[in-house]
C-alpha cells in the first residue's frame, strides 16, 4: 500500500506537536558497578554526572521503547497513527542488522503505509532526523511525521571495560511533527560530519567488513571502543560552534535561548558548551545523572521530561543538539509552538 501525500506547494513552519520517553524499569546504580568493574560512584560521577542509569531487561528490545515513545508522542499531540506520514528512527542498535527498526515502529504503532526508516548518526541520530522530517514538514511532501531516537547501548558495550561501560543508558524519545504557523518550529539547523574521525568511537566487527568471527568475539571486537579524551575534546568544540552556527541561521543569539537541551553524554562538556554560550545554568537541561548516556534517545527524553517539567513555554526559543560516532554533530533550534493547558497546538 502506496501513501498518497497531496503537496502542497510553498514553506509553511514544521514544528513538535508532542512528545513521549520510555526507559527500562531495572535501574543499575554507580555502586552496583563497582560490583562489575573497579570502579567508584566517586570517579564515575565526578568524571561524568552520571548517577544511574536504565537497562534493558531479557525480552526487552530498542523497537520496544521506541514504539512506547512514539504512542506518547502521538497520544500527546492528539494525532492519529494512521495520519503518519513518514516514521524515521534514529538507532544504532537496532533490533535487527536489518530491515530498519522504523518498520517494525510503523506497523506496531499502525502507522499504515507511512514511509519508515532508520537514521544512523549514533548520538546525533536524533538531531539529523528532526531537521529532514522538518525540512520535508516545510516543503508539504510530508503533513505529519514521527522521529524517535531509540538505543540499546547496553547490548553493545564491553561490560569488562571500565573506561566506556559506565557511561551508557537504554531509553527512547519521540516527537509528533507536524505544520505549524510561519515563524514557529524548526528555526535554524547546523549538521555535519567529519568521516576522520571514525575511528574514535566504533563497534568495529559485526559489519561486512569484520565478520563476527569466534576469534574477534572472544576479543570483544564486537563491542564499542572509544577514544574517550578525543571525543570529549572534539564535543567540547562542535557542540558550542554548531549551537551558535544553528542561532546565527535562525538570526538569533544566546540570549534569545530560553532552553538549551544538550545531548546527555557528560555534564563537563554540557557545561562548557552553555559557557561558550554564556548560559547560566538555569537555562540549561541535564538529566544525565538519571539515565547516562542514552545515544539517540537522549535529547528527545530530555525534551520530553523538560516539557513534562513545565519548563518549555508557548513562544519559548530551544537549542536541541548532539554529537555522536561518525564523527557527526547538529543543532537544532526550535520555538515552542504549544501552548499548554488550553489544547491548542
Ligand atoms: N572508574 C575508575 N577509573 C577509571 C574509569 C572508571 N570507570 N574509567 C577510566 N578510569 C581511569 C583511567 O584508566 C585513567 O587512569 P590512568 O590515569 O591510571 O590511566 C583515569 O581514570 C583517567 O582516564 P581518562 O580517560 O583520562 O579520564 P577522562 O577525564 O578523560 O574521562 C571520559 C573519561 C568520562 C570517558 C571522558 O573522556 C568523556 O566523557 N569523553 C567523551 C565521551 C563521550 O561523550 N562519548 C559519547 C559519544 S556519543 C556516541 O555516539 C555514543
């Protein structure tokens, strides 16, 4: 079955209608990994902010919560599964090598013959994805659309290395978008790559290049490895210089940011993007000593549970953004176009 989607000619405003978050119920403290590695609630949440985090359970996959995350966001926007347009899924974990998560999210929500398919930007997945569904809100080839961010991370790290296990999370985010009046939604976006810098932050074998081997297994080639110091410098940069690019686009500037939701990855590099913007910490979100790092899911569950909160007004100006494996990076900025509490959107 063929969705039909009418054009509609000429640049309307695509901006979030809803939202919605799923995490797994098992929480895994710091202490409890001193249990595993050697380790310190001390060393992990001086280092990263980092409290808790959720796992997955047996049973419990990445196309679970992002089916989850995406029945909040369209039962939040008052938007039926059947008006979807277009389901795009930011993963790195997917359930399957493939077919893409986004179609087992589109049949399992009833999104019926919306195109579906998956974005893989790791922890920037999210950010790519709402500026595309954006851009085609904005030209009219998509009325409605849903982007989740959703990872299982915790099937992908090496639970024997200290330097990376610590850090990750499971969860999901969804938004509902959809055409909203000129001047609201999807303001300015900053994206990029740099394909250098791969080799910082990779699951090497498992692909075609590395088949999985008992060998490579056994040497956990498998898993991600990370040069943790290159990423954190290379985060501290793009995320400050892409937020500022994205503002400039938008015509604004820092002090036109009401809301700044950064990807949850560490809050010393969340606090020295906000300070190369000069945001004080009121303005900024973090939730990271909650959930971790949760890759894709990441931004959109901090939007979530800042909207959820009451932190995001009608009119209120939001910088979304992210930097991920790839190396690949992208800021979003957004006015709120909700109002809350009367159900207008
Ligand atoms: N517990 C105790 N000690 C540890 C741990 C741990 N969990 N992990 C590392 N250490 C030790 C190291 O072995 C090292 O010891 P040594 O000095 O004896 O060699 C010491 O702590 C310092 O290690 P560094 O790696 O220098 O620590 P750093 O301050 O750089 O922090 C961290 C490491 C937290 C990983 C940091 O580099 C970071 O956050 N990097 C960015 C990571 C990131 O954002 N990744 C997500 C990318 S998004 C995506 O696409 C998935």
């Amino acid at each position: 079955m063929t969705k039909h989607v009418h054009h509609r000619s000429g640049v309307c405003g695509a901006g979030i209608l809803g939202v919605g978050m799923a995490v797994p119920s098992q929480v895994v403290t710091n202490a409890d990994l001193e249990q595993i590695v050697d380790t310190s609630d001390e060393w992990i949440f001086t280092r990263t902010g980092i409290r808790e985090r959720r796992i997955a359970g047996p049973g419990e996959y990445t196309s679970d919560l992002a089916t989850d995350a995406c029945r909040q966001a369209l039962s939040d926007a008052e938007v039926d599964a059947k008006d979807i347009d277009l389901v795009l899924c930011a993963t790195t974990s997917g359930d399957h090598l493939w077919p893409a998560t986004a179609c087992l999210v589109q049949d399992r929500i009833g999104a019926q013959g919306a195109q579906a398919v998956d974005i893989s930007a790791a922890c920037a997945g999210f950010v790519y994805g709402l500026q595309m569904a954006g851009a085609l809100i904005q030209t009219g080839a998509v009325r409605k659309a849903l982007v989740v961010g959703a990872d299982t991370l915790s099937r992908h790290v090496d639970w024997t290395d200290r330097s990376t296990c610590v850090l990750f999370g499971d969860g999901a985010g969804a938004v509902a978008l959809g055409q909203v009046p000129a001047g609201y939604g999807l303001l300015g976006s900053a994206m990029g790559a740099d394909g250098s810098r791969f080799g910082d932050l990779l699951i090497p074998a498992g692909g075609t290049r590395m088949p999985l081997t008992p060998e490579l297994l056994a040497e956990h080639k498998d898993k991600l490895l990370m040069h943790g110091q290159e990423v954190f410098k290379f985060a501290v940069r793009i995320m400050g210089e892409s937020c500022l690019a994205a503002l400039d686009r938008a015509g604004m500037t820092p002090d036109d940011v009401n809301l700044f939701i950064p990807h949850q990855a560490n809050v010393r590099i969340i606090r020295a993007a906000a300070e190369r913007m000069r945001l004080p910490k009121e303005r900024v979100f973090t939730n990271l000593d909650r959930y971790g790092n949760t890759s894709a899911a990441s931004v959109p569950i901090a939007l979530c549970e800042a909207v959820r909160m009451g932190r995001v007004r009608q009119n209120d100006v939001l910088v979304l953004v992210g930097f991920g494996a790839g190396m690949t990076w992208g800021a979003n900025v957004v006015r709120w176009s909700r109002a809350e509490g009367d159900g207008s959107r």
